[in-house]
C-alpha cells in the first residue's frame, strides 16, 4: 500500500461511499480500541441513512491505491464560550494495515480545511488516554487537553438513554 493518500468528502449518496464508511467503522468497531465487536446489522443499515439525514453530519475518506482506508465523521456544533460553529470529530478511523503512514494526518488536515471553509472556531474530539498512538497524532496535529483557568482537564462524559426505535423500524 503507498503512503500517499488523497482524502476528499465522502459523497453519502454514493453506493460505493456508502458502503466503505460502513466497512471502516465496522473494521473500526471490531477493532480493540472500538471495543472489539462487530457493528449490529441493524447499526449497519441505519449508518449512512442516518448520516445522510443529519443535515450537520460530515464525512471524509482517505483513499490509497483506489481504496478507501480512512474515515473521519464530524459534526457541526456551536461554541458558546465563542459563539461560532465548531466541528466535533466523533470518529476518525484508519484500517489497521495503512496506520502510521499518514491516513489519520491526512483526515485531520482535511476536517479542519472544511471546518475553516465553513467558520467554525475550532474542532474537537475525544480520545482514550491509553490510546497513546492517536493522542499522539492529535497532539502532533496541534490538539491539546481543554483547560478553563486553573482548571484540570475538561473530561468526556456519557450518560445512556433508553433506546428510542429509529425511525421506520418495526420497535424489535
């Protein structure tokens, strides 16, 4: 596999885009860090759907040798300590044979072009502290804990909702 890559928008309306998107995050869900399990199929099936829905989804592919081994989801939000749009990267994922060559540097770049063309102040993300190959691609990349004056570093938190049914679905 080549270390070059090309990263463009993911077009959700795209079979073939489609389909890699599902393919990356499920290689992502399987993966350890993802916590080791496949995505569900009704996951699987909604994905994209879902995606194409959310008018503030946005999605990138990097693509080596005419196959796409990266994919980074974001989503615009809003800033109010700036009041400015932001983008919060909810997943970046690079398959495991192309890591450390440039996938995930290349993703990053591109989010915040796209992040920068459409105004917004900053992006952010969470990570796993243990997860020390992506903190440091992030630091590299100019990400840093947040910090509120004298402050410890702001956590990530998630509280679980009863499952509500997606919309069309039979309520199994």
């Amino acid at each position: 596999m080549s270390s070059g890559f090309h990263v463009r928008r993911a077009d959700l309306d795209n079979a073939d885009d489609a389909a890699a998107i599902v393919r990356l995050l499920d290689a992502y869900s399987r993966d350890p860090r993802g916590g080791g399990d496949p995505l569900p199929d009704a996951v699987q099936a909604r994905l994209v759907p879902g995606l194409r829905a959310h008018p503030m989804a946005r999605v990138w592919l990097a693509i080596a040798d005419g196959r796409a081994v990266g994919v980074c989801v974001g989503f615009i939000g809003f800033s109010t300590f700036r009041a400015m749009p932001l983008l919060n990267l909810h997943d970046v994922a690079v398959l495991r044979e192309a890591r450390g060559r440039g996938a995930g540097r290349a993703l990053l770049a591109a989010a915040a072009a796209g992040a920068a063309a459409e105004g917004c102040c900053k992006l952010t993300l969470e990570v796993q502290d243990d997860n020390h190959p992506a903190l440091g691609l992030y630091r590299s990349c100019g990400f840093e804990d947040v910090r509120y004056g004298d402050s410890g570093p702001t956590r990530f938190l998630s509280k679980a909702l009863p499952a509500a049914a997606p919309v069309g679905s039979d309520n199994r």
